[in-house]
C-alpha cells in the first residue's frame, strides 16, 4: 500500500517512473546485453523515487531501492485507494525469499536540518496549527504558539516556524502528556 504518497504528487511520480521503465527496456540496453545501464536510462533512475524498505521476518535490516512503476488505477478496499508499485532493489548482502512481507517508505522530498516533531503534538486544522510550549517545567505551564508546518508524514511534521530548537512542548500519549524537547 502507498500510504506515504499524496494524490496530487501521485501523478508526477506515475508519470517519471513510467518514463524510467520505457528507458529501461530502451534498445541500447537490450542490445549491450550486459546488466550495465545505458548512461540514459542511469540518468533517469536517478530521478526515480527513493525507497527504504524493511521486511518483516529481518527487523533491523533497511533495504533501499527505487521506485520503477506506479499504477495508474488504484483499487479501492473500504474507502482506501491502494496502487501497486514496483520498487528495485538496490544490490544487497541480505538473502530474501519469496513470501516475505515488507513495507516501503518511499522518500518524494528530503528536507536535512529541519526540525521536526512528532503529529501527536500538533494540534488545531491547516492554517491554524499551534503547539503547547512548556514556560515552567516545575509548575508544568504551557503556552499555546502558533507553528507554520512543512513536510509531513504520518507521524512527523517540519516545523518552518514558530519553535526553536531545545524548546520543550507537550507530546499527547498514550495515557496524558509528557513534555518532549526537539
């Protein structure tokens, strides 16, 4: 299942994908007859979404790959549209068998140095999002600060603005609030 894409970048990545898998099967390639790419197709593998997978049977080994092919027509199963995807495995030592189940993250933007926090401390609707900033650890008072976001994911949001790093806010938990610094 796609969770990590959004609809709207769906299509620009159907539409890169589906073109690396046309210069893939290209005629030089098949022609050199060897494993090597043609520099063509290795440009535009490099443009091909990056994949980080993990598998269930190996839980501390990351694999990475590429993503080659994106559906054009999802299926919906109660109310979620899922795609199916090709993603090429990048070489690894790690031996695979058929029948493993695995999960992919597949990486449509990069952002370093950001700060990020966790979704569970957001709180508010797009537009008007804020966060509870601890003031006084002691006597445990917060203030309501607004925060512009960035990027996100299902469980981590880019902070833009409206927090500094090593100020301590409140993350909800499972069973009520603790004060987490980022």
């Amino acid at each position: 299942m796609v969770d990590e894409i959004d609809i709207v970048k769906l299509n620009e990545v159907y539409k890169e994908c589906n073109e690396c898998k046309q210069l893939k099967e290209c005629q030089q390639c098949n022609v050199n007859n060897s494993d090597e790419m043609c520099n063509k197709c290795n440009e535009c593998e490099e443009k091909c979404p990056k994949a980080i997978i993990t598998v269930d049977a190996l839980p501390d080994v990351e694999l990475e790959g590429r993503v080659t092919f994106v559906s054009p027509v999802g299926t919906g199963v109660t109310g979620i549209i899922e795609y199916a995807v090709t993603i090429s495995l990048e070489p690894t030592e790690t031996e695979l068998q058929g029948g493993l189940t695995a999960t992919a993250d597949i990486i449509i933007e990069e952002h370093k140095n950001v700060l990020i926090i966790p979704e569970r401390a957001i709180k508010g609707s797009p537009g008007d999002y804020w966060v509870d900033v601890v003031i006084d650890e002691e006597k445990l008072t917060t203030e309501k600060r607004p925060v512009v976001l960035g990027a996100q994911s299902d469980r981590l949001s880019e902070v833009v603005s409206g927090l500094s790093e090593g100020e301590r806010i409140i993350v909800e938990a499972t069973r009520g609030s603790i004060p987490t610094s980022f």
